[in-house]
C-alpha cells in the first residue's frame, strides 16, 4: 500500500496574508516558499518575516540597550528600533522586492483567489508552476 503524505497533495495551493506571518509556521502554510502557491498576495495590514519583529529587535540589536544605563531612554530605543523594522516589514515592501505577488484592497480577496482558481493569472501574479510539477516537501525538521 502506498504511503501518501500532505505534502504529496496536488491541490491548488493560494497563499493570502491578512496580518503577521512569522518564521518556519508561516514558510509551511505557504508550501515552503512564497513562490510555490498559485500566488501569494497580502492585505496592506500583512507583515511577512522571519520572525516577530519585537523579538527580533531584542535578539539582533541586544548590545545597543544593554549600554544605555537609563531605562526610559533604553525602552526608547528599543521602540524606535522596532518601529523602524515594523516600516520596512510591511507587505508593500515585500512586494516591491518579489517575494510575494501583490497587495491588495482586502474588499478584493473573494475575486483574487477566484481568478487563480479558475485558472487566470491575477494580476501582477508570476507564472503558476507548470502541470504535474510537484511542490517541494516543507521539512520541519
């Protein structure tokens, strides 16, 4: 008898980010990659990332406010740090650098992931992947 995994399943695969989609979670709902949907949009409220952006602040930047002696000027630039990532995080950006399809108007989610069922291409989508292909395998481990 033949073993069938989840990630063997050839089903239409449409990616749509409303809000935060953090780390090795948000790469396993998207099959591993934002290129192996059908297409990957995301509300101007999406924030794709490697991880939080608070804990990333405290884990990337810890030297910076472990010098300041003062608490209030420590959480201050603590909030600018994260305020500054939270800006570059933001889903048009990671449109503008390909990594997912588009932004769009959340009024609009219905028609865009219609159009890549029915086989249309949304607009500003890249190619789907070719018939038959197989999307790679999301290793958790």
């Amino acid at each position: 008898m033949r073993r069938v995994r989840a990630a063997d399943f050839r089903v239409p695969l449409i990616s749509l980010i409303p809000r935060k989609a953090y780390g090795l979670g948000a790469m396993a709902m998207v099959g591993n990659s934002t290129r192996a949907p059908l297409t990957t949009a995301a509300w101007p409220s999406g924030e794709p990332g490697g991880m939080g952006l608070e804990g990333a602040v405290r884990l990337g930047y810890r030297k910076e406010p472990a010098a300041i002696d003062d608490p209030g000027d420590r959480e201050r630039v603590f909030q600018e740090r994260v305020a500054g990532l939270y800006e570059r995080g933001k889903a048009v950006n990671a449109a503008a650098a390909l990594e997912i399809d588009a932004v769009i108007d959340p009024a609009d989610s219905r028609a865009w992931i219609l159009a890549a069922l029915d086989g249309r291409e949304p607009e500003g989508t890249a190619a789907a992947a070719p018939p038959g292909s197989r999307r790679p395998f999301a290793d958790t481990w």
